[in-house]
C-alpha cells in the first residue's frame, strides 16, 4: 500500500498563511489531493496545539485522525522552527521542520521552549535564538524518537546550505546531532537529482514537502511511502523509513518554478544560470549590489558530481544510477488546466473543472501521475490530456525563478521561450 505523505505545512497561525488553513480544510483538500498522512503544522502554537487536542484522536502510534471520524486524512504532529542565531563569527538563518510522536512529548517540548525564552504566541513558525545543535539537543532530550528535518534546504535566507545564512555541511550546522538528522527536505527549488550529487547527503533520506501556506497548494511536493499489502502507518514505521532510506519515490516540483532557482537581482531584473555566474560573477551589473545566489549556483559549488554521473533512466519516473529513491515531476493541476483552457487558475471554469476531474478520478495526484491519458482526453478533452502528457514527458519550458520570483511554467510553445531565453543569456554575456 502506498502511503503519500505532507509533512511540512502551516496554520493560519503563521505568518502569510491563508485563514483557510484549518485543521477540517486541510483534512478535505488532503482528500482531494490524495494525501493520506499531513503534517499538523505550528505545534508550537499555543491556540493551534489546543485546536489539535480537540479535534484530533490517536488511531495509530503517533498517527492522528478527526475526531467527528468523517476524513481518510491522517496526521502527524509537525512544526517548523526558524533558528536566527550566531556560529563561529557569522549570522546564521536556519529553518527545522520537528516531527513528534506524542501530544505530551509536543507539551513537554513547547514547555522547554518558553523556558528559554521562546515568544510561542508570536508566530505559528517560532522565531528563535537557538542554535540548530541547541534545537536538537532541546527536542532529543525529551524524547529520542523525535525528528528534525532541515527544511527546504538550499534556500539563501534560511536553511542548511543557504548561500546567505547556511553551513557548508550537516556537521557543521549539527555537529554531533548529525548522525540523528536521518532526511532533508529538498525546498521547491531543488529536486533529488541535485541533491544526489552532494556526496555530505549520501546518507541520508530525500524528502520533499509542500511547506503549504494554503490549502491548495498541499502536495505540490510529497514524499511516498509503500508499506506493503497490510501494514498500517504509524510513527515507528515512518521513523524507520527514513533511516534505512525506503522511500518508495518523491513527487516534485519543477525546481526551475521554485523561486529561488538562478541567482539574480529582482529590483532590476537581472537572471542568470550557474553558467552565466560563474563568467560575470554576483554583483548586479545594473546596480553594483550583490546578487541573490541561487540554488543552482549553490549545488554547484558545494557538488563532487555531475548530473550525468547521478542520474539513471530518465522517463516519467527519474531514477539514480546508485538506486537511491527515485522521484516525478509534477505542475499543479490548477496550473496545467489554466494552461489548457486559456483561463487563470482562479477562475469559475478551470475550478469547475478541476472538481469535477477530481470528482471522475479520485484525487489530483492519481491524475497527474497515474490516470492514463485517453481517459483524461475522453472525458475532459484532448487538450487537457495533452497537457498533462507534455508534463509527465518533461516536454515544457520553465521561465526559472529567482530572487523572490517565481518561475513560470509553458506548457505550448515552448521552443519559442527556450530560444528567446538562450538569446537574452547570450546576450548578457556581452
């Protein structure tokens, strides 16, 4: 049995997050994405953990269902912790999603956490003064069956690697503890292949997540565990997944959408690949400020391998040659219907349409991943089937994002964009 898995998301709790992020909708849209096991999110909020009390009951070890028993969705109590502190002279910006598996363990450690003087009404993502090692050693200390993930893991302002706020290894973020931190969340732009060519990740689990901010973009990354024909999930069997790496495959992002893909400036608009970087250097040629360096430039810089020397067949499914967890690439169905019919993705027709693909079909990933396309042309017209077809080949342009900005995703005339794109990069290198 196949278990998908969103375990990085928030609550209207945090900051810039929808009011709809509420423990019956993500529940619903769980179920329409096919999601069976999310994330509470922001366990750390002192309202969100008493809503989670009353509206969630242990059905598993460490699993949680509704209360009123109407959902399939299952929950896991997560939270995301930002760590702002100093480390060998230097600023660091760190984000940790924690996994836990008990609501007295999350009790005991949000306790700890106002010990130290952590503000836990402030932010449903709290802002705190300590170090990622001090997070670990806090979260172990009461209960060794916790899990901290470094989140989104290449982003520049806050994360692991970040080129602005990060470390150059787990060890020294970790220091001791990295031997405990069994996953890391690839971030939306980055996928597993990138991370396959960091040799300091050999050893531990790729993982993908959402960090949704609304309830439709739950899944828009989500990690996949098969737990054969019986077997129920639970936090040990969760735990141990991540250890030994049996993953049955990720669903990602387009890393080329995510924004933080290529180094640039947005203020002026200037874009470049690791290519362009490593020729014309990161301070903006407009303006003479540094340019934000992007994820790409930052796996390039931290890699003992190619892409070519990582990555295996290559169809719908993208596998390793080392026979780490393979991975799909996705576009959001509301994008890809937007696409199709012309409209935005917010509209009356393209969120008609999506209810009722969901409604024939089941839930948005089996269409997008499994349904087989004469039935999506026969039943939603021939466009629609191939633009999902185009996006399960690869065959799209992604203008890259960068700096903040977003990439934006074509899914027709993409050859025009590519050529544009190779002329405005040959240009800039004049």
């Amino acid at each position: 049995m196949e278990v998908i898995t969103d375990l990085h998301l928030h609550s209207k709790y945090s900051r810039a997050v929808s009011p709809q992020m509420v423990i019956p909708q993500i529940a619903s849209w769980a179920a329409k994405k096919g999601i069976g096991l999310v994330g509470t999110g922001d366990f750390t909020h002192p309202l969100w953990f008493r809503e989670l009390k009353e509206n969630l009951k242990e059905v598993e070890q460490g699993v949680f269902g509704l209360k009123d028993g109407f959902s399939p969705t299952l929950f896991i109590l997560s939270v995301e912790i930002a760590s702002i502190y100093s480390q060998g002279g230097r600023s660091h910006r760190i984000h940790n999603v924690v996994l836990a598996p008990s609501l007295a363990v999350v009790e005991e450690i949000n306790n700890k956490l106002r010990q130290r003087g952590v503000n836990l009404f402030s932010d449903g993502r709290p802002i705190t003064g300590l170090s990622s090692l001090q997070i670990c050693e806090l979260v172990f200390s009461v209960s060794p069956e916790c899990l901290v993930i470094p989140a989104h893991i290449w982003t520049p302002w806050y994360s692991l690697y970040g080129a602005n706020s990060g470390f150059d290894s787990l060890k020294e973020c970790f220091g001791d503890f990295s031997s405990r931190i069994l996953a890391v969340e690839t971030g939306l732009s980055s996928d597993p292949a990138m991370n396959w060519r960091v040799a300091d990740l050999d050893q531990k689990s790729i993982v993908s997540f959402s960090d949704a901010h609304s309830p439709a973009k739950l899944g828009r990354e989500a990690t996949v565990f098969n737990l054969g024909k019986d077997q129920k999930i639970n936090y040990p069997t969760l735990k141990e997944a991540l250890a030994k790496q049996e993953i049955a495959y990720t669903i990602e992002f387009y890393p080329e959408e995510g924004k933080y893909h290529w180094t640039g400036h947005r203020d002026c608009g200037v874009k470049q690949s690791p290519e362009q970087t490593a020729k014309t250097g990161t301070i903006c040629p407009v303006c003479g400020k540094k340019l934000t360096v992007g994820v790409m430039q930052r796996v390039e810089q931290l890699s003992s391998r190619s892409v070519e020397d990582v990555v295996g067949e290559k169809d719908h499914l993208i596998k390793s040659k080392s026979g780490r967890p393979p991975y799909f690439m996705i576009v959001p169905l509301l994008e890809i219907l937007a696409e199709a019919t012309g409209s935005s993705s917010s509209s009356q027709t393209v969120v008609s349409l999506y209810e009722q693909m969901i409604v024939k079909f089941g839930s948005e990933l089996e269409i997008l991943l499994k349904t087989p396309i004469e039935f999506l042309s026969q039943g939603f017209g021939e466009r629609t089937g191939q633009a999902i077809e185009k996006v399960r080949q690869g065959k799209i342009f992604v203008d890259p994002g960068f700096d903040g900005v977003f990439g934006t995703v074509k899914i027709w005339g993409q050859e025009k964009e590519k050529e544009k794109t190779e002329k405005k990069e040959q240009m800039s290198l004049f």
